[in-house]
C-alpha cells in the first residue's frame, strides 16, 4: 500500500489507564466509525481490556457492534446511540438491546406509537437515555419542558404497574398472574459540557443540570444513572463531576482534550513513501497555482497522499512539514489530490521509497494530531474522522 495508518494497541491501552485512573465507570464514545479508525479495529482492543459500555452515533454502527461481539467474542454488551434514530428502524434496535437518546418533545411524540406497539407485544423492553439541554444547545430537553416529558414518561409507567395479565397452566389449573408487558426503562439522565476550559460557564451548566435532576425527581420519575463528563471534563477537573459514568471519546485515540497536554498517548502513525525525487531550479514553479515559487535550487519528492485522502488542503499555507528521515521536510506549493511535494533539499541520503510520516514519530520528531489541526486551523477531531477509508487501518503494537 502506498498509504498505511498504523493503530498502537499499547498506546491505546495506555489512555484507558489515564481514563480509568479518574473515573472507571466510562461509557466508550466509538462514533462515527471509531472516530474514522474502524469500529472493527478498535472495539477488540477494548473488549479485552474490560470495557463493557459503549456509544455510538447511528444505528448501523450500534448493529456492527452487537454484529463483532456475537462473530468473535460470544459476549453481550450495552450500546447507546447518541443521535437520531429514524422511527422505521427503532424496532430493530430494541430487538437487538440498543438504547436510545431523546432529546425533544417533538422526538418523543413521533416514537409513542411505535413505542407502545413494542411494549404491548410483551417480547422487549426499551431503554432510552434522556438528554437535557443545560446551555450547549444542540440536543436536549429545555428546563421549561422537562414537566411535560414528565408526564408522557409517568403514562409509561403507570402502563408498567398496571398492565398485568392472568394465566393458566397447561391443565388449565393453577391460575397467575404474570407481567405481560415490556417496559419502558430510563437508563439515564445525561447533559453535554459546551466549554470545559470556561470554569464560570461549566459551573453554570452544572448547576443547571443538577436543577433539571431535581425536577425528574420531584415529579417521581425513576431512572438509573446520571452521566455529564466527556473527555475535556474528565481531564480538567478529575473526579469532581464523575456522576455514575463519564463518556469518553478523543482521548481514546490521544487526542488533547484542553488546550494543555495532559499526557495522553497519540495512537496513529501515518505514513507513505516518496515515489519520486527531482531537481528543480530557483525560481521555478512547483505545484499548481502561484504560491510555490522556488527561492533556492530544490530537490523536491514527491509523496502519494492529497486532500483525496483526507489530508487537509488549508495546510499548504502554514508552513507546515512531513517527516523523512527523522527530519522536517517542509511542504511546497498547494496540496493535490493525490500527492504533495516537499523540500528535501537539506536531508542527506534521500532516495525513492524511503518512509514519509504524514502523522507520527520518526527520530526525534513528531507530527501529532493537535499540530496537524493547528496547521489547518480546525479541530484534531476534524483531522482523525477524515482520513479516507481507502486508507488500510493496521494494529501496531
């Protein structure tokens, strides 16, 4: 392959020591196909480090779970989807123990029918996630309407209590009474942290999230757990809002969580070759466009990764590097689709097929993910999730 993405597994075990070494009761976030690095790849790896509670976007990612899990481990696990669930596909959810997020009185009216058809086949229970809006603004149930999901939820439960059936034995003797109704179960009551490093705004949420509880409460609404903290929470304030369970997603994969490093380990390694090598004379152009202008005789390789790959074209104008040979070999002119072109001019010994990392360690140097976005003035999530799936994904040691 011409392009590979190297994916450490002791580095990966690594960052869950640091995650468990704060809160042990982790929910591990893998959507969007494992932040781009592959459900497929990521999941064993944490199978077999104990971790029994997952997260995930869509559905077809929550099946491709359950789907692993029955192929090669014979082990059930808890899976939580995070977005919207079209209303044709949540039966098939519940039937293969999926939970569900609401988030809206409009959400929770479209999923009633489908709900109580469920409940009354007796064959499945739902567990659904409820989230509040606490000032991210995005999903979530606002203060003033938690009271009348209240009500809807108190509906479900009354149908819960009161829904019972008799029935005889075999010989038609021995009348019971036996429960013949699924139920509706609240696994949780959750909220999302908008800034983390803005200590007055997270009080603020905080505080809020905590008033909304009491309200679930006071109208005697009955739940399991509760759970605020995702990555940047966890790492800036340690235990301190731990609740029943944190979500953790980028540190998984070393991404910085704060604008410090908090000793994460970077899990990828990047990397292609050079194809070819050429000399070309000051004042000459490389690449397209006007912006690689030679100001010295060069000798420019050329790597076979572009913005088709998921590197990302804003890069070309920040001075930004690869690494070959341990050395800084800076990128010239714009960024193509399938290649870019770099000044080896000062590395001795350069020839064709000699390893460039795009992302990674090499000698004494290293391109992280947290550079990498610095470069594309964008987030390390934005970088990870974009790397083409054409890319092969192999577990390193």
């Amino acid at each position: 392959m011409l392009i590979d993405l190297e994916i450490s597994r002791n580095k990966i075990e690594k960052n869950l020591e640091k995650i468990r070494g704060i809160n042990e009761n982790i929910i591990y976030v893998l959507k969007d196909d494992a932040y781009g690095l592959g459900i497929e790849n990521i999941l064993p790896i944490l199978i077999e480090n104990g971790c029994d509670y997952y997260a995930v976007a869509y559905i077809e990612e929550a099946l491709e779970i359950k789907r692993i899990l029955r192929e090669r481990f014979s082990k059930e696990v808890n899976v939580m989807m995070l977005n919207y669930t079209e209303v044709e596909d949540i039966k098939i959810a519940v039937e293969n123990g999926i939970e569900l997020t609401i988030y809206s009185l409009f959400q929770f009216r479209e999923y009633e029918k489908i709900f109580s058809e469920i409940l009354e086949e007796g064959k499945n229970n739902i567990k659904i996630h409820i989230k509040l809006n606490t000032g991210m603004n995005r999903l979530g149930f606002d203060g003033d309407e938690i009271e009348e999901l209240c009500g809807i939820l108190k509906r479900f439960q009354v149908r819960n209590e009161n829904k019972r059936f008799l029935e005889y034995d075999k010989k038609g003797e021995g009348v019971k009474t036996v429960e013949k109704i699924g139920k509706l179960e609240i696994v949780s009551i959750f909220s999302h942290i908008s800034d983390s490093e803005n200590l007055e705004k997270t009080e603020a949420q905080v505080k809020k999230y905590e008033e909304f509880l009491r309200i679930f409460q006071k109208m005697g609404i009955d739940y399991r757990y509760t759970h605020l903290q995702a990555s940047p929470l966890l790492f800036k304030y340690r235990e301190k809002y731990n609740y029943d369970f944190g979500r953790v997603g980028m540190a998984i994969y070393g991404m910085e969580p704060l604008s410090e490093r908090v000793g994460l380990e970077q899990v990828i390694n990047l990397h292609s070759k050079i194809i070819s090598l050429r000399k070309v004379r000051k004042g000459e152009q490389v690449s397209y466009g006007n912006n690689g202008l030679l100001e010295r005789d060069t000798i420019v390789a050329v790597v076979p990764i572009g913005y088709a790959h998921g590197l990302k074209k804003q890069i070309e104008s920040s001075n930004s590097y690869i690494l070959i040979k341990g050395e800084k070999a800076y990128i010239l002119g714009e960024v193509c689709m399938d290649m870019i072109l770099v000044d080896v001019t000062d590395i001795k010994g350069v020839s064709v097929g000699d390893k460039a990392v795009i992302i990674g360690v090499q000698g004494d140097e290293e391109i992280t993910l947290l550079k990498m976005a610095k470069w594309a003035k964008t987030i390390q999530d934005d970088i990870l999730t974009n790397f083409d799936k054409s890319i092969r994904r192999k577990i390193v040691e």
